[in-house]
C-alpha cells in the first residue's frame, strides 16, 4: 500500500494570463497492489501485479491569482504481466 502528497508544477496560460508554473500542494494519492511470482527450474519466472488507485486535487492553481483554482479526483487501475530469467552474477 501506498499515500502520499501531489505537488504538482501546473504549466497553464489560461484566458491570456500570465503563464502560471509554480509548485503547489495540490492533493493526495493512495493505491495498492498486490502480486504473484512464479518461478519455473530455478531460472525461469512469470511475475503478474495488479495496482489500483485514487487521486483527490482538490486545490490546483491555474493562474497567478490566488483566488483560480481548479479540482479533480479520479481513481486508476494497471494490470502487469512479466516474463523473466534469473542469472546468478
């Protein structure tokens, strides 16, 4: 498992403004994921991952004027499949 804070560096010219591209705290993220190794003669490996998430801004500037702000939130999923070899060094 998985938190942590969004500092994002928001790049925007929004309705002829100055262009705005400072950091700001912005939000928070949390996920998860879990996984399976198997491992075939001791060299040979199938790893799968499944990582599910959710992303909260809801505080992002936009524009030099501290009262332009935007929000959003969205939840994630990314499914993985890996193929590998082991070589001992």
């Amino acid at each position: 498992m998985g938190a942590g804070i969004l500092v994002p560096k928001t790049n925007t010219t929004l309705l002829n403004f100055k262009r705005y591209d400072e950091f700001h705290l912005a939000g928070y993220g949390i996920d998860a994921i879990v996984g399976l190794n198997v491992t075939f003669f001791n060299f040979f490996f199938v790893q799968s991952e499944f990582k599910q998430g959710y992303i909260n801004m809801p505080d992002i500037r936009t524009t030099i004027f501290d009262s332009d702000r935007a929000s959003q939130h969205f939840s994630f999923s990314q499914f993985n499949i890996v193929f590998g070899t082991n070589i001992s060094l």
